[in-house]
C-alpha cells in the first residue's frame, strides 16, 4: 500500500543551510565541475523540452500513455482541474501557486513611499522582510510532513529568488535562484518530472507575473544590466523556454515577435511573446534601439536555431560570469561538490 504523506520514510538526508562558495573569478571553475551545475542546467534542459511546442494555455500530459487531453484548447480552469486531479493527488503545484498568490498580495498591503529617487522604492525592503520572516513557514506548507527538515534549505532559495533589498536590484541570478528552488523541490520529491508543463506553465509563469509587478511596483534596478547589450533587463529563461514553445509552429517565425499585432494576439499563449510585451511597456522609442540583441534575434530564420542560440547565450552571459555566481548559494541539494560519474 502506498504510504501516506505523513508516515512515509525519511529522506537518509541530512539537509544543511545553503552557502556562498564561489568567493573569487578562480573558483568559477569548481562552479562549471560541481554536481550544483550539471543538476541546474539538467534541470533547465528537461524543462525546455517538456514544453517544447507548447502553449501557454493548454494540452497538459495528463495519461501513462502520453496522450494530450484532447486537442482542443480547454480553459485554464478545466486544463488545470484535471493536471491536479490525475497527477498531483494533493496538488504541490497549486501550493506553489498559492505561495506566490501570497507574495503578490503583499505587493498590494506594502505600497511604495514617497521618496525623491525615482528608482529603487524603499517599500520594497518592507516588502522584502515580510517574505524573510516568513519563507521558512511558506516553504512548510508546499512540502509534506516527512520532508519538514528540508524547508530551512529550500527557502533560502526562495528568499534569493526576488531581488536584493539592500540593492533594491533584480536580475538573472535572482531568476536563476527561482529555478534553483524548483530543481530542488523536485530533488526532494515534491515535484515530478513529469509535472514539466505544469511546474513552467503554472508556477513559473506566477513567479514571472509577481517577479513584473515587484519590478514596476518599486522601480527596481536591473542587477548586473548590459544595458541595450543584454538580451532583457531583468529575465532570461523565459526566452529560452519561449522559445522552445514556438518550435515547429506553423505560422509564428522569428521575424513575428517584432510584430505589435503578433504580439498582441499571441502573449497569452507564448511566454516569449509576454516577455516582448512586457518590455514594450516599459520602455520607449524604437525596438531596434532599447533590445538591440532581440531585434538581431528576430532575424534568426527557425525557433530552434533561437532557442539553441539562447541556451549558448544563457551558459555564457549568466551561469559562467562571476558577478552572476558568486552570489549562488550551495547546499545537501545542490552541492559544490564535482558530478560524481
């Protein structure tokens, strides 16, 4: 008989809080050998093709056999219904999802204050020591009984994964710190690789979501920005996994996305085209000039060639830069330690 959340066996794990190792540009080699890296960018890779020609909006794997739920596009509601009733019994996913509905919430109780620098809203830090305080017990009620002692390692995740309240900043390494938590709820059993679509499309499609109105909400600073140079200002692995979702489809090429009408017609569908959109809010005058590296990305001729192109980019511009790393933190989940194999 399968055992029940709260009686299944420990994990023969002990669980540790996670800690800086990458301390100067020499130790960025011992990052690239560690089993950290190999199951981060695993991870990263799984999820690229388990979305792969997918949209937004439907087709969640719900059968042993691998069959679509039937080739209509259903209602999130409807799509979402049966992803929680055949795959998650009591459903981590939408735990997560309600995590984050928590952290948007507090956005609106912790309005920004009135300041003379229009950039990096002092609110944010109010914001920032709510979720510090309570990430451990947030963490608790996403993971079963059994698996409690892993909460204190996996929030530090969490606590990383929305910017830097002393820099009032956000960046690619915070993004990477969300991944980072995921990959390790999955290490520890919460989350399935066969939840792929579910743990992009659902969970960090929200974190996406919370991560704009925190960005918009307190004028936050891009950590780390290459200015026009950089391929965004704030993400990175939803053009990789947008990416990914374009593959094959019939009509959207790459020289669409440039397209406002494409764009408007498509985002819900495309975290790519979201992305897109959301830039064009936020910035003024003409695409070409304000996201020079994604105006040269729309010249690519096949979304494949866009998403291998982006993989390379994302190892290079983020994962094997110091200014990015050095602030990742390693523990019992993601260690230090070189891949044993």
């Amino acid at each position: 008989p399968g055992t029940s959340e709260e009686v299944a066996p420990p994990l023969q794990q002990s669980f540790m809080i996670p800690k800086k190792e990458i301390n100067m540009v020499s130790d960025m080699a011992k990052w690239k050998r560690s089993q950290a890296y190999a199951d981060y960018m695993g991870f990263i890779l799984t999820l690229n093709e388990g979305v792969r020609g997918k949209k937004l909006t439907c087709e969640y794997k719900v059968s042993e056999v691998g069959e679509e739920l039937g080739s209509s596009c259903f209602s999130f509601f409807f799509s979402f219904y049966f992803v929680g009733f055949f795959c998650f019994g009591s459903t981590p996913i939408e735990k997560l999802v309600a995590l984050l509905n928590t952290l948007d919430r507090w956005i609106d109780e912790t309005p920004p204050v009135d300041q003379p620098s229009r950039f990096g809203n002092k609110a944010f830090r109010t914001w920032y020591a709510k979720l510090d305080q309570e990430a451990e017990k947030l963490v608790a009620a996403v993971i079963p009984k059994h698996l409690s002692d892993a909460a204190p390692e996996v929030a530090v995740y969490l606590k990383e994964s929305v910017g830097n309240s002393t820099r009032i900043d956000y960046g690619t390494g915070h993004e990477a710190a969300f991944a980072a938590f995921l990959c390790c709820l999955c290490k520890i059993g919460v989350l399935r690789v066969d939840d792929q679509m579910a743990i992009v499309f659902k969970v960090f499609n929200r974190y996406l979501e919370v991560m704009r109105k925190l960005q918009k909400t307190y004028r936050m600073e891009p950590a780390g920005s290459q200015g026009v140079w950089g391929l965004d200002d704030f993400q990175f692995l939803p053009f990789i996994w947008g990416s990914s979702q374009l593959i094959d489809h019939p009509n959207l090429e790459p020289r669409h996305f440039v397209d406002e009408k494409v764009v408007n017609e498509n985002h819900k569908d495309f975290m790519f085209l979201e992305c897109i959109l959301f830039i064009t809010e936020m910035k003024t005058g003409p695409f070409a000039e304000h996201s020079n590296q994604l105006w040269n990305i729309s010249a690519v001729p096949s979304w494949s060639k866009v998403n291998q192109g982006l993989i390379r980019m994302y190892k290079a511009e983020c994962l094997e830069k110091f200014p990015v790393i050095q602030h990742f933190k390693f523990g019992s989940l993601l260690p230090i330690q070189p891949v044993t194999s």
